[in-house]
C-alpha cells in the first residue's frame, strides 16, 4: 500500500501556498486518491518512487475510457497530478520531474454569449415596484450587472464590505481572495433605496450581514438569484438562455467594446490568469464582425 501522507502533505501546502478553496481541496483529493488506489491495485507499484510515465499515461488512458472524460474533465485531472508530482518532487519522494512531461488536452474554448447593450438597458429597466422585494431584486440586478460578480459573490457580499460614498465593494472570490470592485452609480442608487427601504422590513432577529436577503430574513440562495434573474429576463422579453455567468460575461465584454484595459478588466473580474481574461476580445472581435456585416455598404 502506497503511503497516503504525500497526499495530505499536498493538499496542505496547497491550501496554505496557493490559497485553495474547500471545493477545490475536495476535488484535488477525489483525484489524487483515485490515482494512489489505482496504484495499489498494481503489483509493480509500492512506493511513489517507482511511480513511472508510462505509468501515468496508462492511468489517464484508463480513467478517460472507463469514464468517458471530456478534454476539459481530463485536463483536470492531469492538472492535479502534476501538481501532486511537483511536490513529490520537492519533498524528493521521486526522482525525476515526471509533470511536464504530462501533455495537456487542447480545449475547444467556446465563446461565451452575452447581452447586447439594448438588452441590458431593457433588462434593468423591468419594473420591480417599491415594495421590499421589489427594491431587493432591482439592486440585485443592478449590482450583478455593475461589479460583473460571480453568483456567489453576490450572495456572500456584506453590509461592511460596501462603501457606497466611494461606489465600491469588496467581495470573496474563487480561494478566499478579496478583491475590490467597483459599483456603478446606478447600482449605488438602487442599492440605497434597498438598504433604506427594503432590507429593514425583511430583517428578522437571525438575519445575517449579507445585503441581499430573502422575505424570511435569510441569505439568497445562488439558485433563488438565477430565479430573479429569469423572471427579469422574461419580463424584459429577452429569448436567451440564462445561466450563471451571462450578466458577467456582458459586463466584461462591454467594458472592452468602450475601450477598457484587458489588465483593468481582469482585475475587476478577480481572474488569476490574463489568458482567462483573453477569451472577451475574441467575444469582441465577432461582434465588431457581426456589426461590419450589418452596416458597411460593401461587406456582402
């Protein structure tokens, strides 16, 4: 039986060094001990030591047969083996450096869709009233749309993290890191008529410090915000398909086409990486196309 402390020693360094989320640890372990048992179903193997390449090609030649991965599912799983043989590597449990010599799937990257500028105007224009939950999704809308938040960082944003005077907000993004984002003046708007007159009347002796709340009292769910955001998409008029990213990904693809920074706007989505960031000029570029087609004299 191959020791499992190589493991544990991994995914502690990872979450100290690299700052790992509680869903990323669960993942990385699912992985990492998926590969040591099968491991220890091979006779040849009993230390990490005489772990081999062939070895790992093997593995990862099993794992996408047996359970029909996808390229981005196994470049996940390779992702974290390297991992795992890089500190293996350090702690001089193994020794040649066997994780670049793991070739990553190359990933079709589909552009992501977004809402055009007319859409969105009609998006936040949708009448909520002036009644708590009525204020409460308008500032939803308004917010999401304006910081470019992930859905859970909307749901996790707090009463003390927002400095309306200034029109920003920190937020808790992907491995606990903080980052400042900025909030519109028209979310700024939405956002007082809601703390002023709407969150007081949903406030309930349990209630938290989150902004958004429901009509009991208690945080928003991620899948109550995508309620919101359909029905105001349906209200609006808007045939798309909703899903998680969609107010996001127009924010940043609207930032881009008025001339933002790519820095400046990997920044305010909190992407760890610029080639995350990257993937918005390309969304740009079809609709420069598409605008072309449309309006120049001699395009067709």
């Amino acid at each position: 039986m191959l020791d499992r402390a190589p493991i544990e020693n991994c995914l502690a360094w990872q979450a100290l060094e690299q700052g790992h989320a509680a869903n990323t640890q669960l993942i990385n372990r699912a992985a990492m001990e998926r590969f040591a048992d099968w491991l220890d179903r091979r006779a040849t193997v009993s230390d990490w030591g005489d772990v081999s390449l062939s070895a790992l090609q093997l593995y990862l030649g099993e794992q996408k047969e047996r359970r029909k991965l996808e390229p981005a599912s196994l470049k996940l799983e390779i992702v974290v083996l390297r991992n795992l043989l890089k500190f293996l590597k350090r702690e001089k449990l193994i020794r040649q450096d066997l994780a670049e010599l793991l070739e990553l799937p190359k990933l079709f990257r589909y552009l992501p869709a977004t809402l055009t500028m007319g859409e969105t105007d009609a998006l936040l224009a949708v009448e909520w009233g002036n009644e708590p939950l009525g204020l409460r999704n308008r500032a939803v809308m308004e917010t999401f749309y304006a910081a470019g938040l992930r859905v859970g960082e909307l749901v996790t944003l707090r009463l003390e993290n927002l400095d309306l005077d200034e029109g920003t907000a920190r937020v808790i993004g992907k491995g606990d890191k903080e980052r400042l984002v900025v909030i519109g003046r028209q979310a700024c708007a939405a956002l007082r008529h809601y703390l002023a007159g709407g969150r007081p009347k949903l406030v309930r002796p349990r209630t938290g410090g989150e902004v958004f709340i429901s009509r009991h009292g208690k945080t928003l769910t991620t899948a109550r915000i995508w309620q919101i955001v359909k029905d105001a998409m349906r209200r609006a008029g808007i045939e798309k398909n909703v899903y998680p990213h969609l107010l996001r990904h127009s924010f940043a693809t609207h930032l881009l086409s008025r001339g933002a920074d790519l820095r400046i706007i990997q920044e305010l989505l909190g992407h760890a990486n610029i080639n995350t960031t990257e993937i918005y000029t390309r969304v740009a570029a079809k609709r420069l196309r598409v605008i072309h087609q449309q309006c120049h004299p001699r395009a067709r």
